[in-house]
C-alpha cells in the first residue's frame, strides 16, 4: 500500500500504532498512525486530520485532508506535530506540552498537559496558547514537579520556535 507524503511522492505505509491522547487522566482521542521511525529516544508518526470536520482556531484550520507528522520523545514534555494541507502545502507546528511519551507494543501515550504552542509555516507568528487552562487544571497543586516541568519546556520550545533552525529540531 502506498500514499503520498508531504512532498507528494508515493511512499510505502510502515506499520500502524494507535496515538491515544489523555488529559486530565481521561483519554480525548485515539487515532492510527503510520508509525515512521523510532530511534530509542523520538518516536515519529504520520496521521490524518482525525477531527469530525473543519477546526478554525483563528490562526489555523484543521480540514478533512490535513496530514500531521508527530514528532514524541521519551524524555522531553512535549510534542511537536507538523501540519499539512491536502496537497503538501506547510500550515505551520502545533506544539503540545506533555508528559514524555511511552510507546507499549503498538500503542503510543501522549498525556496533554493543556499549554500548547503554535508556530506559522514561516516561522513569522508563535504563539503560546492555553495558559488560562493550564491554570485551572490545578497541576501546579497536585505535582508541582510536572508543572515546573511543563512550564519549562513551554519556554524552551518557544525559543526554538523563534530560531530559524526550528525544523533541525525534528531531524
């Protein structure tokens, strides 16, 4: 079986793992994906848009077609998912701040941890976003280690997403 990629050449599907998303120690979605690679420390996936229809969040739409290539590690708190139109057109990075990933047999867990963080195509608009809901979440009073932690890597992504070299991130 074969599907384009983002720069629309035929390539061969790899196996399937199901991304399941929690928050707030609920599942919020479950998706296949095309597993891509796994290096022991970032595990890569691609998936479709897996949303019922349009999401318009001001800055960006999601849309039936849109192709995410997600990008988990092990040891870092968050993910960084990179968002393409139907045809291969670049949108931008949406960045969630999670707890580090685990890849058991062929189920991959994410656990959003609320702040998220959004950089254009051309890197010209980043955006922290979700601060509000992070705050309510109570986090910072249940484990305040992992606050610290999520707060942190919000700062540091933010400041690669402001570099230019943002993409040698993901390689």
């Amino acid at each position: 079986m074969s599907a384009p990629s983002a720069d629309g050449a035929a390539r061969t599907a790899g196996p399937v793992v199901e991304v399941v998303l929690r928050k707030a120690g609920r599942t919020k979605i479950r998706y296949g994906a095309e597993l891509l690679a796994d290096d022991g420390r970032r595990i890569t996936v691609r998936a479709p848009w897996s949303g019922a229809g349009v999401r318009d969040f001001g800055f960006v739409r999601f849309a039936p077609g849109d192709v995410f290539t997600e990008h988990y590690w092990r040891d870092r708190w968050y993910a960084v998912k990179e968002v393409r139109d139907g045809t291969g057109t670049l949108k931008g990075w949406y960045c969630d701040i999670t707890r580090p990933a685990v890849l058991t047999g062929t189920e991959l867990l994410s656990e959003d941890l609320d702040l998220d963080l959004w950089r254009s195509a051309d890197g010209a608009t980043v955006l922290r976003l979700d601060e509000d809901e992070f705050a309510r979440s109570g986090l910072a009073r249940t484990d305040p280690e992992a606050a610290r932690a999520a707060l942190g890597a919000l700062d540091s992504l933010e400041a690669l997403a402001l570099e230019p070299a943002f993409q040698a991130l993901l390689t």
